[in-house]
C-alpha cells in the first residue's frame, strides 16, 4: 500500500530545502512510489540531446528534474508555506484539505 502524500497535481508549493530553497511553483506531477514530486521551473538540470524529429538542432536543454516530497512544502491562499490537515467538511460530508496556518480550505 502506497501512503498518502501532503502534495498533489496542481498544487503551489515552495522549496524549503535544498538548491532551489525559497523558489514557488505549481506541481506538474507527482510519483508517489518514488516519493518525488516535479515542480514548474524549479531544480532545472542541463539536458544534452542529440538531433532528431522533435528537435533538429539538438544541443542543451533545460529540463526540470524531480524533487523530494519532504522538501516541499504547499502554499496556501494567503501565500505562506504551510502545513496540510484533512477533516470532513460540514457542508456535504467530505474530506477536505485545510491549511495548518490559516485555517482555510486548500482548494
């Protein structure tokens, strides 16, 4: 059984460690088995390619690279980083996300 991560596609999140610490972007795609998560213009690594269809020039590209959940952290609506909570939402019974912080429901 896989475990639940704090992060999802789409989510706005800033780096808390690492190279890229203090950078924000949104959540292009999340691997759960490997714990990683891939961040918009964040950790960007020098690709070399070789010419082909796709690009017939070839050459460097710049290309994101994946970062470790436990150094993301989920920006809330007010902007600060924050820790994320689940609890059932009184409306229409259901899990809900909410920031630590603020209080207010992420999405």
């Amino acid at each position: 059984m896989q475990k639940k991560l704090h992060i999802r596609k789409g989510d706005t999140v800033m780096i808390i460690a690492g190279d890229s610490k203090g950078q924000q972007g949104k959540v292009l795609l999340v691997e759960k088995a490997k714990s990683k998560a891939i961040v918009e213009g964040v950790n960007l690594v020098s690709k070399h390619t070789k010419p082909n269809a796709k690009s017939p020039q070839g050459g460097i590209i710049k290309k994101e690279a994946p970062v470790h959940i436990s150094n993301l952290m989920v920006v809330d609506g007010t902007g600060e980083p924050t820790r994320v909570s689940r609890k059932v939402d009184d409306k229409n019974e259901k899990l809900v996300r909410y920031s630590k912080k603020s209080g207010e429901v992420i999405k």
